[in-house]
DNA sequence: GATGAATGAGGATTCATTCAT
DNA sequence: AATGAATGAATCCTCATTCAT
C-alpha cells in the first residue's frame, strides 16, 4: 500500500495525503452529514485512519478545515465581486454562488453552531467573510440595489437560512434554492418597506459564549 | 426520585412521565440536536432508560412524536387563523408562531428529511400542515396581501429558512428571527416584482425516493 | 381485560390461568427455545407480565414447571407400557413416544443440563422416569429383547441422542427421528455384540456438582 | 496487559490475538454454550471488547469461525482415513475423533441449525465433511463393515447424537460417549437388521428453507 | 511519516424482575 | 390476584483516538 511507483519526497506525499483526505472529507461530509466516521473518510483517501489524525488532531479539527475551506471559497468569490460595478448584481451573484455551494455540502449546516466553531480559525474566517461582505453590501446600498437597514453579516446569515428553506426539496429538485434566494433578493430590494424590526446583528460572535447579553 | 406531590395512580404516573419524558426529548433535542442519548434524555425526565423505550419504542419513535407534537401547535394556529378577516396579518402572525416555535426546537430542523420522517404520521402531519397553509396562503393572496406565485408550501419551508437564517444569533439575540421574518415577508409581498425562477414546490414529499427526478 | 363474563371464583381464575400460561409457555418454548421472553410467553397467554411472576417466580421456575410437564407424559407413558406383554416392543413403544416428544419441544433439550436443571423437582422427576424405564428394560432384557448391559438410564439419555440426531432434518423431513430410533433399537438388540466399553450410568445426577469425580 | 514474552510485530501480535480470541472463544462456548457474551470473550482472551470485534465482525461471525475449526479438524481426519485397508475401523476411528472433538464443545451442537449455518462457509464446511464421510462409508459398506442403508450423512448426524446422548454425563463421567459410541456402531453393523424405516438423508441442507418438502 | 491493531467509552435496545395500584 | 409501568443490568456493536512497529 506504501509502494507508491513514484515515492518523491516524503514532504510531498505528506502534501498529497493532505489533499486527498481533504477531497475525500468534504465529499463525504457533503454526502452525509457530520456523522460520517474517521474511518470512512480514511478509507475514501485511501490512507490508514492513524494517517488522518497525523493531518488532523481530532475529528473536530477535520471539520473545522473542511468549513475554512468552504469559507475561502466564499471569500474569495466576494473578493472578487468586490469591484463590479453593478454591485446590486455582485451582491446577487455572491449570494448564488454562496447558496449553491452550501446546497452541495450537507456538513457545513449541521457543523454551523458545533463545537468546531470553537476554533478561532473558523471564527476568524467567518469574521473576515462577514467585513468583506459588507464591503459588497454597503456599495450595493449606496447604489441603491437593496434598502439602507441591510449588513453583511445579514447576508451571510440569509446564506444558510435560503438553503435551508429549499433544503427538503433539494432531493427532488436540486436547484430548488433559485426560488427562495429570488424571494429573499426581492425581500431585500424591497424599496418602500418599513424599517426591519430587530436590529442588525454586530459581527457574527458564535461559539458557547454563556455570556449571552440576551436583550 | 422524582419528589412529585402526587404519585396518584400508576396510570396518572404514565400520563406524567410521558409528559416528562416528551419535555425533557423535546429541550434536549431543541438544545443539542438529534445526537442526545437516550439515556440522557432518561435522565433528564428523572427516569430509567427503560422507561423510555416502554414510551416510545425506538429513538426514531420518540424523535416523530416530537415532531408531530410540533407539527400539532403549527397546525392548530394555522386553523385557528384560517378565518382572520385580514388575511395578510393572519399569514404574517402564522408565520410568527411558527418560526417563534422553531426557534425554540433545534431538532425539529435537523429531523426534517431524516428517517423519522418516514413515519408516515410525520408525513401525513406535514402533508396536512401545508394544505391548512395552502389556504391562509390563498386568501392572503386573492386580498393581495402576498404575490401571486406563493403557496402554502413556500411559507411551511420558509419557517424553517427564517429560523435558520438567525440560529446564529439566538444565543445572543434571542427575538433576532423577528429580523429576518419581516425581511421574508416583505419579499413576499414585493409587488412589482418579477415571477420567481423555480416552479412552486408542489405538496411536500420526502423520504427516499431515489427517484430523485432533477431537473 | 380483566372484564371477563364469568369470573368464576378467583380460585378458579387462578387455576385457569396457570393451564393458560403453562400451555403458551410449552408452545413458545417447544417452537423458539429457551430464548422466547417472559413477556412473549405473557401476551401469547393473554395475561399481564406480572401474572406469570405470580405463577412461576422466575423464568427458571417457568422452564422447570414445562420440563415436569413433558417428563410427567414420559412417566405416564413407561407407567403404561410397563405391563405389557412383549416387552421389547413396549420399550420400543416407549423410546417413540419419548423421541417424539422431544421432536416437537426445542426448549426441553436446550435444558437439559441447564440451571433448571438444578430444580430438585426436576431431577427428581429424571429419576423417577429413570427408575420406571428401568423396569420397562429390565423386562425386555429377561425377555432376550435386548442386550444384557443396557440399563434404563441408558434408555433415557437414548432419547435426547435419537433426537439429536436428527434434528438438523426435522424442519425439512419431520419424520427423520424414525430413522435413527430403528437404528438404535437395532444396537440395543444386537445380539452377539462385544460388551459395551463404559460401565452402564448409574442414576442420573445432573447439574453443576463441581465434585465431578471423572474416571 | 497480557504480558506476552515477545511482543514481537504488530502483525504477529495480531496473529497472536486472534489465536487467543478463538481459544477463549471455543472454550467458552464449549463450556457455557452460545449464550457467553462478547464481552466475557474479551476478558478470557485478555483483549478489549473492540478487538474482538476487529477480528470478527459480529458475534455471528465468531460462533462461525469456530464451527469451521471443529469442521476442519474433522475434515482432517476423515481424509486422514480415507485410505486406511480396513475401512470399518476407519469409520470407527473417524466417528471416535468426531464424537471426542463435540464432547469437548457444547456450542458446536447448539450451533447446528442455526443462524451462524446461514455462512455459506460453515454450510459448505459440512457439505464437504458429507462428502468426505461419504467416501469413507462406502468403503466400510463395501467392506461388510456396516450395514448397506447408511450413508455419509447419517455418520455425520450420528456423531452429534452419540455426544448428546452421553452430553449429561460428561461432568460426572467424561469418557461415557465411549459407551454410546459402541452402541451405535453395533446398530451399524447390525447385519441381519431390517432395513432403515425413514430414508437416508440427502446432502446436509439446512437453514431457513422454508420450502420444507416435508414427507 | 504511515500503518492499522488495540482500546474503551458510549449508544441503542432487550428483558427478567419488582412493585404500586 | 391481576395489572402493567418502572427499573437497570446486560448485550451487541460503533467509533474516535492512541501507539507500537
């Protein structure tokens, strides 16, 4: 199982593990859920299970970077829809990217408010995700595309609240998602609405905080 | 064990720990998630775990009848307002109570899609659900409080995608789903805006089927 | 349940119940094994589990009060035949009736040898059996039926072996006990045959005697 | 824990173990019959309950892995004998190993006929054994050694019936199966003897054909 | 660094038995 | 005397994690 043809540094086939385990996790993960056990994943690699834990301290800690990966893909696409000029449709078309990646990873919704977003990292990065959101909120704002009491963090949070409202379709109708984030785009734009009832959430600050201020 | 002031008979013991044990299941499951144990949800009724299984044959028994406990509360309210004069408010207060209740249930959202909804009882309860729905939702849309492409459906999936949308935030800001429901509702009473892009989910049907049509 | 139109005297309910019980038990026991539930065995005789507590203090009891039910037929039937005139062919007779009956009672082989066993009633009930056959084969053994050294402890434990013999047959051939009981009456009657290697066994005396004296 | 002279490789260790597993699994299923739990089997053979289950994946599987033992070591010797010049007292010989070999087993005989039969391999174990005996009985049947209505597979059952006749003397009288054991074979070789009442059994099928012909 | 065997806590579930009514 | 709810020990099995090689 170790007599690879190509052995190369041993440096890298410690990177092509990485890879593997990574690519094997998120599908597995997508597929089914937070439940899928080490085992499985390992085998998916094709890698010994104590191999997965070289790479990874704990199942916790597999999640965890499987979820910053799929942050990074966030971020990098609201990156790079930061520029456009018509940011009302940037907004838009980072939220599609965003639904439809969540719609494709099952585990990502489940691990939102587990443990694994304990880590500082995930912390971090979902932080991070939310200011650069609200880079693309606020010019959307500014150009008048969506109404004035809207944030960032309201729209990363809309991310996972559209999947989950098409997410018992999603079997049947696999993009079934369009239709809620077309609803949700209109609730956003809506011109003449009243102010929104509860005020706009700060930073996303998850985690066990018990120190809940409440209101 | 349980200290209560009035053992009464073993038939009104029954009645209680049932009571108990669908309490102690139903904030179990709504804190922590389908994951709890049976033997700690045993334990926070006051119980054997035996007890648990007398009442509710498998854990899958007892996450259905959660459920449809839930499924009842929404069912009623949706009846209770089926004869609201305004239909509009009538809809948008049936959505209140219906997110207000999710909100309070963790479980509930994880449940859906789940093999406890294979329990016919589940499937039949939101089966019927959507239908009481489908009503409010049709008057609200004759009075043009709502746009013409909503059904009962949409608003029975959207429950469930608004509270998700402030999960997050429900720690901290417990009443933060009000947000984001007026948000949802403005978006269903946008007038002007363009039909939606995906076709009305028709009655909600899920479980296994493989036959997974796509589009 | 308990509304039954002729309640009769409590004595006589008693009295019913414990035919019923004894009567669901054989069966479930003959058809299963050991392993059927005191609850099965509580429903299948239409009472409440704690009736059958009421009867037989223990699953052990219960077993012990059916093995004394099958060797009470046993008796009767070697009682019966003991005056018959060929005395080979009541013994003959005997050993039918006696694979036979064990053919249609799993339960009974599986405890034989089993802590029931440790009831004294049943032991004695074996002894008694073994004493009765005893006649029964002495009887044949003047008559030159069958061999010199067998005894009717043999006789007995001949039973379970017959049985035995053939039980991976009996689900696809009910009669293949037939086979090896001719079989084994031909060895008992073998008539010039070298005297058998192991002293005959004297009364049979079961159970966990730890003080097994070996050979 | 065990602490074993040489710890030797990882794979050896393996080896080790599983020698172990199946050591305390034959004994304590000889000795106390199936119903010896898991984990009693972990504890005899000094292992943690998780490695029995490495080793075998359900307890199904283990009683499996036993059987096979046993049928392999009585393969063994009726291939042994299959050349011996004087065919009777091959047969003689092979039915004294096979009787000897269940004395020392009690869940082997609680084995046959149930579900761990359903492994094709245990069923093709004892469809081989079949053959084999069948091979050996011929020649003992062509020698005059035996009778001419036996066949391989009555030898076979014979050897479970001959153990469970003696089975209630083991304790007290551990060598008593010598006694039935000549019995039998005089009923085999019981040469003027009518012919057999039921007839011979076809190649060994058990498990759950419920298409039982019956007679 | 990789392997995969071993570990053992934990989970769902069953069942003999007890006991309040 | 009968009922059937409650109990809790025991069972099989899974899985994250550790560690010797």
């Amino acid at each position: 199982m170790t007599g690879a043809t190509t052995p190369a540094s041993p440096r890298s086939d410690m990177v092509r593990n990485r890879r593997l385990l990574l690519a094997a996790a998120t599908t597995a993960f997508a597929e089914r859920g937070t439940d899928v056990s080490m085992g499985e994943i390992a085998q998916r690699a094709g890698v010994a299970k104590g191999t997965v834990f070289r790479h990874f301290a704990s199942k916790d800690d597999l999640l965890a970077a499987i979820m910053l990966q799929v942050l990074d893909q966030l971020l990098d696409a609201a990156e790079r829809l930061g520029s456009a000029d018509d940011a009302g449709e940037a907004l838009r078309e980072f939220m599609t990217v965003g639904v439809e990646t969540l719609a494709a990873d099952r585990a990502f919704c489940e691990a939102i408010g587990r443990p694994s977003l304990q880590h500082a990292e995930v912390r971090d990065a979902i932080g991070r995700l939310c200011g650069v959101v609200e880079t693309l909120t606020a010019r959307a704002r500014e150009q008048g595309a969506i109404r004035d009491d809207i944030t960032g963090t309201d729209i990363v949070l809309l991310l996972g609240g559209i999947h989950q409202t098409a997410e018992p379709l999603l079997a049947a109708q696999p993009q079934a998602w369009r239709r809620y984030l077309a609803l949700a785009f209109d609730g956003l734009s809506a011109a003449g609405a009243r102010t929104l009832p509860h005020p706009p959430p700060g930073r996303l600050d998850l985690g066990d905080s018990p120190s809940a201020p409440a209101e």
